[in-house]
C-alpha cells in the first residue's frame, strides 16, 4: 500500500482541500449579490464535502462555478474545480480527478496563484503514482518542486520531495528514497508540523521494512500512528494501520497483522477511501486464507474485487482474483479457481503491458546505436576522395619535375576519367540516398523520420488523447483451411493493401499488422481535430471492402474473410523499439482496451468504447447503437456501441 500524500493550495497540512476565502464572505461590504450567493453555495458545498455527502458537494460546487463565472472570480472558480477534483478522487475516478485538476490549474493562472497551481501539479502526480504511472508522476512532481521553490513554500516543497522519495521507493531504489524522506523530515521536524512529520515516518518505515530492518520499521509506523491519534486524523490513520499491517504480513505474522487491517477498513469505510477499503478487504481475505478459513476469504476477497473493479485499479484486481483463486482451489471449487486464476493473468498482462510503457517513456537511444547509412556513406566515400586527390596531387608533381610535355594528353585523359567517374559515384550515391529515404518512410510517420535522420534517436512521446483502431479476421484458422497457401497470402495482402489506402485517405496512421490482425492510430505523431471522426469513417470504410469482398467471393465460390473491428481513445505511449529491424509503435493501457472493444464486438460492426462516444456522439454524419455494458476480457463490464454512417 503505497503512501500518496495529496496538498493542495491550503496548504500540506490538509489532505485534498483547497484554500477558500470564505471567512471572508459577508466582511465586504462592496459584494454583489451574485457573488454574495455563489460564496454560500461553495460554504454549503465544504460542509457536505467534510461529511462525506459527495453528490449533493459536488451538485453545489458546480452551481457555484455557474455564479462566479458571472463575475470573472478565477480563483473561486480554480478552487470548485479542485474539490470537484477532490471528490472524484475519493469516489476512485482517478481520470476525472486529473481532468478536474487541470481545469483548476487554468483558473489559477488566470488568477496567477502560483502555489495553488504548485500543490495541483503535486496532487497530478500523486494520483498518477497510485496508478503506477511512475515517470509521469515524477515529471509533475519536479514541475511543482520549481514553483515552490520560487514562492518560497518549504512545507509543501518538503511534501513534493517526499513525493519523489515514494517513486525511488516503488523501483527499489530504497538509498535515494530514504534521502528524500530524511530531508523532507527534517523540514517537517524544523517547521513543527505533526501531522506531516508522521505522514513521513510512514515511508522510512516501509523502507526499514522492505530492507528488513523489522524493529525500525515498527518504531517509526507506530510512532506515525501516535501521532495520527493524537491529531484525530483519520487519512494519516488508515496509512499509518495500513502499512502496520503490510509489515507484519510481510513476515507472515498474520494474527497481529489482521487487527491493523480490520482497524483500517473501519475508518475506510468511514471516510469513504474506495482504495484502502479494496486493499484492507482483500488483504483481510488473504490472511483468512493463510488461516484456514477459506469461506470468509472468498466473501472479503469479493467484496474488495467489487471495489478494485469500481476503483479502476488493476494491480488490486489481480490481487483480488489470486486470493480467491488460492480460496477456491482450497475448498475444491476447481471451475471457480479456474476463472479467478485466468482474470488474475489477464490483469497480470495488463500490468505488464504499463510497465512496459513506463520503461519505453524512460528510454534514451544512444547515437552510436543507431546509425544514419546515408550519412555514413557519405563519410565514407569523402574521405576516400580526399585520400585518392592528394595520391594524385603528388603524382601530378612528380610527373611535372621528371615527364616531359608530351604526357599532358595521358594527363587529361586520367583527369576526364575521375571526372566521370565522381559523377557515377554522386549519381549512385544519390540513388542509393533516395531508396533509403523511401524505406524510412514507408517504415516511420514522416515527423518521426525526420527526427530520426537529424538527432540519430527518436524520444518517446506521451499523447493524451489518441484512437486506437484494430481489425481481425473471424475464424481466420478455419477459413485459411480452404486455401492453398499462396492464395491465403494474396487474400490477406489484397485485403491489408485496401486498408493501406483507407488509412491514408483519413490521415490516420498504420502501426502495424500481427498475423491477421490490423491497428492504427488516429492522431499520431500530429494531433488532429477530427482524428477520432475520421478513425471511425475509416473503420466503416474497411468494413463496408470486407463485405463486398466476402459477396464477391460467393459468388465466384471462393473462400472469404469476415470481420470484427474495434476503436477505443485514451493516453498511449509512442516511440521506436529496437536499434535493428526497428519499428514505431504504441504502449498503454488504450491500448489493450481497443483491443478488447474489437474481440467484443461482432462480425461487419464497428465496436466503439464509451469513451470514443462521448467525443464523437454529436457528429451528424453517424449513428449509434448503445449495447449496454459487455464482459470485456481482462477489463470486466465495459460500456460499448455499435456505429454505423448516416445514410
């Protein structure tokens, strides 16, 4: 259970709140009544929001963005995006949380509050840090580190370098975690603050844990749940209970370690925490499973898997589904062990493929590893000319002291002859140059090429809204039964080559083809503004090709593909792999959404996510068929929706 600490503009004494002017309200008296108004909802709001009451904060905090937008009041209106951020969070809506802090951060520069945009680039970065999208998360950290530095907030800089200190501690990096932790301790120690101070001994004794220093670990975890007691705060609380009870499971010490986690899911559930009321309950069933008592392991196990499912979070899915895989398997309930232990590997993929992605962000391709030919043979053929004009130079003046006149012929001719033949040497050199320039093109997005040939590496690159399109044929294997091999070849080819030019028709960029399968991007390397119309319009276009082919095919008795096809939009990851053989590709978990919108959809459809939907929904030239929420292999229920071209 990872320790992500959360400030926002009031400040790192308060976990997810906002700094308001509130106490303000009523002392001046030039308020107009709009504003007047819009400050008594924001107050209403705050009270709903410290008593859990989210939908009736959040009907308010929007309302009250309504009435200050009235009167250009930037920073009121950042501070009802941040709470709306605020309860996304503790509701498990990690996307909307981030989207809702970015929409305060705008406000706040409006307004040019510095340290609230500061303690929101904080909080970006902790909410990607619990998705375990790590180097994003350090990105937004040092971004906030900056500000603070510059405003002079050493309690909130302290906060964003115990930040930092958690992303060391997630790669086991655990010298320059505890480095991070002591100084942001000592700055915490220095300005008195307690509840900091125990938010901090948190992470050094997961640290002490995790290098096996048992005892220190203990000593400084119940000196933060001291502290968190004493304070009454129930966020440092559950942290604090949490990571006493990770410490004595990690050394299989199970009956002390269940009271700390039943403790924790108390005020859990108190406070609404979906996180640590996922991690506790499946935690609590793991140990009853290490106890004997596999009945009540499969009921906690459930009930946190339910809540890991609301939550998003796939690393406490897989470990939902292994507990009641170990659960089932114990009591003999094979078919159920079974389901639970190909979700726990579907999930177990999932995680892979973002480690994947964050391991592609990081990467830094050296130059002597990927080396331009062009350029090099140019390097090459210069200096042999270079070497063979001065051969020649010093031949032509050996010749002038000892060869008579009448050699001046031979002369011309030998220089007419390299005359000629620079010029063949310039001619293949360019042919060759051309060729190559053609390959990389047709291997690498133009952009991406160009990037390649001038720094002799390509970066990866981060996108935040891109479609992602992939096709495959049904009963592929079946049907390829029928034909002889060069025939399935030629099929395929015909078919991959239509797609070819409806990719290119649309602006959309071909990523690649995996045996029968097809994908391609909409807006990469270049955002586009109708990048995700035009991935759809091309998707119904490949469609709209295998359906007549298929007819074309009956008629003629040939054997004939069909085919599902599925988009979905989101954050990817794009960027070369590979020195040899390279080829541009995407990471991320779009990804593999889009791929289960297409294995979830039906033969001659376009399958779209919801997300797409909500992007594309009022375009006039389509329309849409909700299906309702499909299992989707390793994703659960997901809603989808079948597109289809107005006529």
């Amino acid at each position: 259970m990872l320790l992500i600490l959360l400030v926002l503009a009031k400040g790192p004494g308060e976990l997810l709140y906002a700094q308001s002017d509130s106490t303000k309200v009523g002392k001046e008296a030039n308020l107009t009544n709009g504003q007047t108004s819009a400050d008594s909802l924001f107050n209403l709001g705050e009270k709903y929001l410290n008593s859990q009451r989210y939908e009736q904060s959040l009907s308010l905090f929007q309302k009250s963005i309504n009435r200050y937008a009235l009167t250009n009041n930037h920073k009121k209106i950042g501070d009802c995006f941040n709470y709306i951020a605020v309860i996304n969070y503790f509701q498990g809506d990690y996307y909307k949380t981030i989207f809702f802090f970015k929409k305060s951060i705008e406000s706040y520069k409006k307004s040019k509050y510095k340290k609230g945009v500061a303690s929101l680039l904080n909080n970006i970065g902790s909410v990607y840090n619990t998705s375990g999208d790590y180097l994003k998360a350090l990105d937004y950290y040092r971004q906030a580190i900056v500000i603070f530095e510059e405003v002079g907030e050493k309690e909130n800089l302290a906060v964003a370098t115990r930040n930092i200190g958690l992303i060391y501690m997630e790669g086991n990096d655990y010298k320059n975690a505890m480095d991070h932790f002591r100084k942001s301790y000592a700055i915490h120690r220095k300005l008195n603050n307690r509840k900091n101070i125990g938010e901090t001994l948190i992470p050094i004794g997961k640290v002490y844990a995790k290098e096996g220093r048992y005892d220190s670990a203990f000593e400084n975890l119940t000196k933060a749940l001291q502290i968190a007691d004493e304070e009454r705060d129930k966020q440092l609380q559950i942290s604090a209970l949490a990571s006493l009870g990770d410490l004595f499971y990690g050394k299989s010490d199970y009956n002390r370690a269940l009271p700390y986690y039943t403790r924790c899911l108390t005020y859990a559930n108190e406070v609404g925490r979906l996180q640590y009321q996922s991690e506790s309950q499946i935690a609590i069933g793991s140990i009853m499973h290490k106890l004997g008592r596999n009945k009540s392991s499969i009921v906690k196990c459930q009930d946190g898997l339910r809540l890991a499912e609301k939550l998003g979070s796939m690393s406490q899915k897989k470990s939902g589904c292994d507990c009641l895989y170990q659960a089932h398997k114990s009591l003999g309930n094979n078919r159920q062990a079974l389901r639970y232990y190909e979700q726990a590997n579907a999930y177990e993929d999932s995680l892979n493929l973002a480690e994947t992605s964050n391991r592609i962000m990081g990467m830094e391709f050296q130059k002597q590893q990927l080396v331009d030919s062009i350029a090099y043979v140019k390097k090459e053929y210069a200096v042999k000319l270079s070497h063979k004009e001065d051969v020649r130079r010093r031949e032509k003046n050996r010749n002038l002291i000892a060869i008579s006149l009448c050699f001046v012929l031979l002369i011309a001719a030998g220089l007419w002859n390299r005359l000629a033949y620079t010029r063949k040497a310039k001619s293949a050199l360019q042919i060759e140059k051309d060729r190559s320039e053609t390959l990389l093109l047709n291997i690498l997005p133009e952009e991406i090429a160009e990037e390649l040939k001038e720094k002799g590496n390509v970066s990866a690159q981060d996108y935040d809204l891109v479609s992602i399109l992939f096709t495959d044929f049904k009963s592929f294997t079946e049907t390829a039964e029928k034909m002889t091999p060069q025939s399935l070849v030629e099929e395929i080819n015909i078919c991959f080559k239509a797609f070819d030019l409806i990719t290119e028709k649309y602006q959309i960029e071909k990523i690649k083809t995996i045996g029968d399968a097809y994908m391609a991007a909409g807006g990469i390397p270049k955002a586009h503004k109708d990048s995700a119309r035009n991935i759809v319009l091309a998707g119904l276009e490949m469609q709209a090709f295998i359906k007549d082919r298929a007819l074309e095919g009956y008629r003629t008795n040939r054997p004939a593909f069909e085919m599902r096809l599925g988009i979905h939009i989101g954050p990817i990851v794009a960027g070369i792999v590979g020195v040899r053989k390279f080829q541009y590709d995407v990471w991320g978990d779009t990804v593999n959404t889009a791929s289960r919108m297409e294995s979830s959809g039906m033969v001659g459809k376009v399958n779209i996510s919801e997300a797409l939907y909500q992007i594309i929904k009022d375009e006039d030239c389509f329309s849409f068929e909700y299906r309702g929420y499909v299992h989707a292999k390793g994703k659960g229920e997901a809603a989808m929706y079948f597109v289809e071209k107005c006529a």
